[in-house]
C-alpha cells in the first residue's frame, strides 16, 4: 500500500516536472518570437504576354483555314515583291509579239474591269479568282484590273505583289502588261486571256474555209 503511494507521488512528481519544463520551452519561445511579425504572402501579379497579330500572320492564318475547304489555289503566303511604280511585264511562252505589243500599247478593247482599290488581300484573292474565271468562261479576251499602286500599304505595293504573283497562276490568263496612263498606269493592268474551246474550234474553221 505505501509502495503504491509512493509511486503515484513519484509519477504526479515526474508529470508535473515535465510539464513545467515544456511550458518554459514555450514561454521562452514566445519571447524569443516576441515583436517577430510573420511574413505577409508575396504580392504576384498576373501578366500574360500581349502578342500583337501582324497583318502578315493574320493572312497566313487565313491561308492555313482555307487549304482544305476552298478551290481557290491563288496564294497569300510570301508574294515576290514589287514596288510601287513597276511596270508589270509578263507572257506565256507562244504568245505573238505583235499581240503582246498591241496589249501593251492598249489596242484591244476593254471588255470588262475589276478594281481592287480600298481591299484586303483576302478579298482581292476571291475576287481575282472569281474575276478571271467569269471573264473566261463568258468569252472575254481582254480585261482590266485596277490594283494601284500601294505607296501606303505595308508593305509597299502589296495587292500589286499578289496580283503580279497570282495571275501566272491561273490558266486562263495568257499575258499582262501595266497599263497606259489614261488606263491607270503603273495602278493597273491590261490581262489577256485565253480563247475558250468554242472560240479555238470556230478559228479552226474559218481558218479551213480560208485555205479551200
């Protein structure tokens, strides 16, 4: 009975000595601590990068879109450049001189006209596109297309540039030349384009009666 006692009085002893030690610890913790503010939380701002889109990459992006959906094969993507007050000279291989010569003073009468002044390179890309094809399939063999000169576009000259690369492109179109002045200049050009099928055979035949 007095063991038992003696040891709880021993273990009360223990208890309390412990505990008296450990709240030593904290209050000299405390006022170690004491007038220490804990660190606020680091401001951190939210900055997301602006990226300006360039007319540059708006067209190629355009250009991306319609590869699998549109027929229109006339590019936007890295025209040869040209300046403002070129001259546009071109021809395919087998076209008369004394034809080209009578286009590019102007001789043959205008059957029809596209002017491009005022549009974007997308819009002048359908239209061109569209223009040539009517014009081909409606006979016509002698067009003007009004582009001008792009002294304020950036770049420079840059529906000339396109319609200096596309018109090659198309089939239908035999040669260009810039036009007079009177016509537009070095703002526009003079396209010839090529005889249909029908128009061919009838040459053929008058050509046949000629030499009976």
């Amino acid at each position: 009975m007095s063991n038992s006692t003696n040891n709880s009085s021993g273990n009360s002893s223990a208890n309390s000595s412990g505990n008296s030690a450990k709240n030593d610890d904290i209050s000299a913790f405390l006022k170690e601590m004491k007038g220490v503010n804990p660190l606020k939380k680091k401001a951190t701002a939210d900055i997301q990068k602006v990226q300006r889109v360039t007319p540059g990459q708006e067209i190629r992006k355009a250009a991306a879109e319609d590869t699998f959906t549109d027929p229109n094969f006339l590019s936007l993507l890295n025209p040869k450049m040209v300046k403002p007050h070129d001259f546009l000279v071109w021809k395919r291989d087998g076209v008369q001189e004394g034809v080209f010569k009578k286009l590019r003073l102007g001789k043959y009468d205008i059957e029809a006209r596209l002017d491009l002044h005022h549009k974007t390179a997308r819009e002048a890309r359908e239209q061109v596109f569209q223009f040539i094809n009517d014009c081909r399939e409606h006979e016509l063999r002698t067009v003007l297309i009004a582009h001008g000169r792009g002294e304020k576009s950036t770049p420079p000259a840059l529906l000339k540039s396109y319609l200096y690369n596309w018109l090659p492109q198309m089939e239908a179109v035999l040669a260009f030349h810039s036009a007079l002045k009177v016509h537009g200049g070095s703002g526009a050009l003079y396209v010839m384009i090529r005889k249909s099928e029908r128009e061919k055979l009838e040459n053929r035949e008058r050509h046949a009666k000629r030499t009976k």
